[in-house]
C-alpha cells in the first residue's frame, strides 16, 4: 500500500502531492492504519481535539511497540503557544524513542 503525506488542517488547502484531513479522528485512523510518512500538523481544527492530542495518541502508541512514527513530521501552525507545545511533546517522543 502506498504511503501517504498527511496534512491536518481544517481550514487551509493542503500543498499539492499531499492529502488533507480536517481532524484528528481522520488523521489518527490513517496514523493508526500505518499510511503516513509524512505528516504536518496545525494545533486549532476547530474542534474539541487538536494537533496536539495527535501527538499525544502518537506517544501513547509508541508506549505499546505496535507504532511507527512517521519519517516526518512538521507543525505549521500559526498559533504560537500550540507550536511550542507540540514541538516540545515531538522532541519528548524523540528522545524516549533513543532511550
């Protein structure tokens, strides 16, 4: 099956060659699927959930050994205090997965 660039974002179009999904339901069956290789992530979906309890299921995944992290994984987010938080909980991840 063909891997996927996953682009979470419930209100900008995602770049070509990427698919777009609007929330972290979607984004987190495909995560839980093994589809994606990419991922870019924004923080406010619009919804109750947002990019970073994707990161937080991801970390919670990783716990249990049946997950891969994708090869790559971006924020684009405009929201500032998101941003840091989401990229403190990727570096987090990061650095359990070395241990």
């Amino acid at each position: 099956m063909n891997k996927i660039k996953l682009y979470v974002d419930d209100e900008r179009p995602a770049p070509n060659g990427w698919v777009n999904v609007k929330s972290a339901e979607m984004a987190i069956k495909l995560l839980r699927e093994g589809l994606v290789e990419e991922l870019s992530l924004d923080h406010d979906l619009g919804r109750k959930k947002t990019g970073y309890d994707i990161i937080l299921w991801m970390e919670k995944e990783l716990m249990t050994g049946a997950f891969e992290l994708p090869s790559v994984i971006k924020i684009h987010t405009a929201n500032p205090v998101g941003r840091q938080k989401m990229i403190a909980a990727i570096n987090s991840m990061l650095k359990k997965m070395e241990n």
